[in-house]
C-alpha cells in the first residue's frame, strides 16, 4: 500500500517573525500508509496538534512539504482535495455539532459538496450505521452524552467519505464508557471499512491498540515503532513526561523484583496468558 500522508522536513511556527516566535514544528519527517492505524502521543506543547492540523490544511508549511495521497498539498485547490482526503475530529464534539437535529448535522458536509439530495441521504444512512446511531438520527444532540456526540461528529466526516480520520484527543472529556464507545467505533472504522486512522492521544491505553506509535517532544519526533517497541521503554517514556500503560508499568515493576516477564507485554489478556502458563 502507498502512503496516503507524507511530510518531509515540515516546519511551523507561531508569532513568525515576532519576538516570541516558538518553532511548534522542527524539520519532521513522517509517513502514514493507507490503511494503518497510527497514534501520535506526548505532552502538551510537544506538536501533535500542529501537526495533525497540515494534514488537511488548516495550517501551511513556513518550510518543508505536504503530501497527501501522493499529491504535493502547495495551493488551495490541493487544501481542498487535501480536506476531502484528511478528515479531522477535534477533542470537543460541541465545536464540530452545529445542527439541532443529529441527521441535520451529518449531512452538513455533503450538502456543502452539492451533492443531490438522495446522495446525501445515503450517505447520512450509511455514516451513522457505521457508528451505531442510527437510533439518534432524530434526537437533538444536546440531549446525547458526550461519547454519542463524539460518534456523530465522527459521522459527519464520515459522510464526506474520507480515506484517512485524524482525530485530536477525541477522547480526552469523556467518562470512561463514552472513551469505550468512541475506541470501539475508531478500531471497527479501521479494522473492517480500512479507513486510515492518526489518533492523538494522551491515554495509553488508547496507544496500545495501534500499528505505529510516534512520540513527539519539542516539535520532533523522538520515538517511533510498535506499541510493543515503544512501551517495553519505560524508563525513556518516563524521561519524556509520559505515561505507560498500566500492564506495562506492572511488567516493569515485576521485573525490578526479580521476576523474569517480557518487557513487550502491553495488556491484560497477555499478562494473564503469561502467567497462567
């Protein structure tokens, strides 16, 4: 499979050419193939954001380039195509909702697509299917909870039929089941229609779900490779601000003690299976 994102040697600031100009953004390479689950993590200020924002052109390069699907992203014709490409999810579904009726809101993008109107209401079938909301479709969404209303905003990319979700910190205002629901649709979406997913995340839990983890610090990326590579790492994480999971942290203490468990452990199911033998 190609790579449907691609940025090489990507520079962003902000306050350019001011006296408190901050570089958010030093000179990152990166590569996300089509179909790949990928989870950018580290603390705040570290250039998650910044960067997931280039993949669909709600910010420009100061230096380096953009590619998406193979396209080099350079005027704003390409930020358009780029906008169909890249969908993106923000941390406050309330920012993304602007409808009062849940069918309303999903169909907002494909209407500013022009698209005909029996286009549209497929697409609106099809998208809250897709996240088990179909139920919804009539419900005003300030009366949903917050992981139902992070599944609509999901559908309302979906309904745009990108090929590659990037959503930033999705999860991070939910209680824990609204988390569940939001985790389960996002690995349904890539596991069984291949649609690409970047997840930012702070949860590591979340991470350990992935292909690829990238771990980004002061702009850079300074870790990357499976959740098994990056998380048998403890104490480099820990250098870095960052959390691991909880097993892994388990793992890690376990083996303080003297007990012999693979480092590369990274959930329950497989510390258990481990034991148990």
């Amino acid at each position: 499979m190609g790579n449907i994102i691609e940025v090489k040697n990507l520079v962003h600031y902000y306050n350019k050419g001011k006296e408190n100009q901050l570089t958010a953004l030093k000179g990152v390479n990166l590569s996300i193939k089509e179909g790949e689950f990928v989870v950018i993590i580290g603390h705040n200020g570290s250039g998650k954001s910044t960067l997931a924002k280039h993949f669909n052109g709600l910010l420009e390069p100061h230096s380096g380039e953009v590619y998406i699907g193979g396209k080099l992203i350079s005027n704003e014709e390409d930020y358009y195509v780029a906008r169909q490409t890249v969908g993106l999810v923000f941390q406050n579904p309330d920012n993304q909702i602007i409808a009062t009726i849940v069918e309303e809101d999903v169909a907002f993008g494909p209407e500013n697509l022009g698209l005909p109107q029996k286009v549209i209401i497929q697409r609106v079938d099809e998208a809250l299917k897709l996240v088990g909301m179909e139920r919804y479709r009539k419900h005003p969404p300030h009366l949903l909870s917050g992981g139902q209303k992070q599944r609509i905003a999901i559908a309302g990319i979906l309904a745009m039929l990108p090929k590659c979700i990037c959503l930033d910190e999705p999860t991070a205002m939910l209680d824990p089941q609204g988390r569940r629901e939001v985790m389960e649709t996002i690995y349904l979406l890539n596991k069984e229609q291949g649609i690409t997913i970047v997840h930012i995340t702070h949860h590591m839990e979340e991470a350990a779900l992935a292909d690829r983890v990238i771990v980004m610090e002061s702009g850079e990326i300074v870790m990357e490779g499976t959740p098994k590579e990056i998380f048998k790492e403890v104490e480099r994480l820990r250098e870095l601000g960052l959390d691991v999971p909880v097993v892994t942290e388990l793992v890690y203490d376990l083996n303080k003690e003297g007990y012999n468990i693979p480092r590369d452990i990274i959930t329950v199911e497989e510390l258990v299976n481990f034991l148990c033998q």
